[in-house]
C-alpha cells in the first residue's frame, strides 16, 4: 500500500499512534528499520517537527522530521503539514514547533522553537506525493552549524550506488511502535530505473524521477517508516532527500522514496 512515512494520528490528541499499514515487522530494536543511534551533536541539521496540542506531551509531541538548511530555515515534506496528517487544517494548530539540539525526545534539551511562517510547495501533488516538499521559518535562528548544505543538481551525491544516511524518530517495527531517540540507516541510492520498476503507476505509487530519487537495500531491511517523513536523506555530507513515501518498511524490492532535495527548492521558488 503506498502511503507517506507521517506519523498517524489518533483520534484524540494522546500520544497513541495508529500505523497505516503492516509490514512484516523489522528487528524489535530497529529504528528507521534496520538503524543505529546517532548522537544529535554529530547531525545538528536533523530536527522534529512536533505538536503537543495534536500528538500529546510523551515524545514532546513528534510527528515528522526536517532538515535545517538556514540559521531559520527549515525544509520538511509538505504531506506533513497537511489536514490528513495533523487530523485538522493546518491554520488551526497553534504550537507548531521545531525541537533542535534534542536527540532523546523525553529529555529536555535543546531548544523549541516556534514556526513563525509556513510555505508549502504549490506544485504538490498529494496524490502522486510529487513535489513533496516545505519550507518552515522559525521564530528564532538556529547557530551557523546546525545548517546543512544542500546537494545541487548532478551533484555526485546523487549518483546510483552512492552510500546515504537516513535519520529519524520514526516507527521501530512498521507497527506503531516509535521511538524516543533519533536513530540513523545506512542506504545507496538507486538508480531511476530501479525506482521506476518498484513503483510503476498504481495503488503503490508512480515514481517521478523528476522530483524523486529512491535509496535503500536490494534485499530491504533499512529504511526510513512512520514518523520519519520529512527527515534528511544525507550523502557526502550535503542533503540530498526528505523522507517521502514508500510501500511497506524495509521490504524486499521496495526501496523508500524522498523528495530529490534539489527539485524541492526549484519547486519552492518557482511558487514566489
């Protein structure tokens, strides 16, 4: 089933998730299926998007990922700011936040900060998740450091066969199960063929190559999953990706699919 790797969202605004589909599950200890932790000093650039008042207070309110690209500057998918994924417009929700600095969610370090203003990829396509990217400005800047540096098109870090990291507080076990310290996956980056072969056209989703690129294993067992969406894809050092969509966790001939981090920022600025 194609779905977008956002946190579900229940009924009421508690801290209980639904998961929108299930695979068959990863290892109990894995995050960003098949993931390591990662000390959030070493990767400054990957934050959380949260919502207390939507998601409750037990993971500070974690529902998506982004990547800090400006000292206030923040890029994340679009499907994360949408009514699907917030279980109410976006214009109701009063304490949109950004957590940096703060890689164990039930601690209190860091810092939340407040989005100050909201700009969502006017090309987005919700049903074919194309163009699937946003930009957050937040209330306060963030230190020069916890900026990352965006890969430009025909960048090498793009290039079929290249190693990448995903990051994420994501799903442990594709069942709901999500955990409270960011975690890291080592993936390649696949080739537009590979990709298109995997998603073709259908209930499990059409791969634009154009403003997609799609990274994992072969035999599956890394990958990003529920609640990562938005989190940096990063390879040689520069951002590549955002967590986007897939079919299933970690399966076999099912690679994850980002948001080509360059096609996001020509869409964003082509909406000015």
């Amino acid at each position: 089933m194609r779905r977008p790797y956002v946190r579900a969202l229940a009924l009421v605004a508690v801290a209980a998730v639904i998961p929108l589909a299930s695979p068959t599950p990863a290892a109990a200890d894995s995050v960003v299926i098949g993931g390591y932790s990662v000390e959030i000093s070493k990767s400054p650039w990957a934050v959380a998007l949260a919502s207390r008042d939507r998601f409750g207070g037990t993971r500070a309110g974690q529902f998506c990922g982004g990547a800090v690209i400006g000292r206030s500057t923040v890029l994340t998918a679009a499907h994360c700011l949408g009514e699907e994924a917030l279980g109410a417009p976006l214009g109701k929700i009063r304490d949109l936040k950004v957590i940096s600095g703060r890689g164990d969610l039930l601690g209190d370090g860091g810092r939340e900060i407040p989005v100050r203003e909201i700009r969502v990829n006017p090309a987005y396509d919700s049903y074919t998740n194309a163009g699937d990217a946003a930009v957050l400005t937040l209330a306060e800047p963030l230190p020069a450091s916890s900026v990352i540096r965006m890969a430009d098109p025909g960048d090498a870090a793009y290039r079929p066969g290249t190693d990448a990291v995903v990051y994420g507080w994501g799903d442990t076990t594709g069942k709901g199960d999500f955990a409270h310290g960011l975690r890291a996956a080592r993936v390649r980056v696949l080739s537009d063929a590979v990709c298109e072969k995997a998603y073709p056209g259908g209930v499990d989703g059409t791969y634009l190559a154009d403003s997609m690129l799609c990274a994992g294993e072969p035999d599956g067992g890394r990958d990003a999953c529920q609640g990562d969406s938005g989190g940096p894809l990063v390879a040689q050092g520069r951002l590549i990706g955002l967590v986007s969509w897939g079919s299933g966790c970690g399966l076999a001939d099912s690679p994850g699919v980002y948001t080509r981090a360059s096609g996001a920022v020509r869409g964003l600025d082509a909406g000015r």
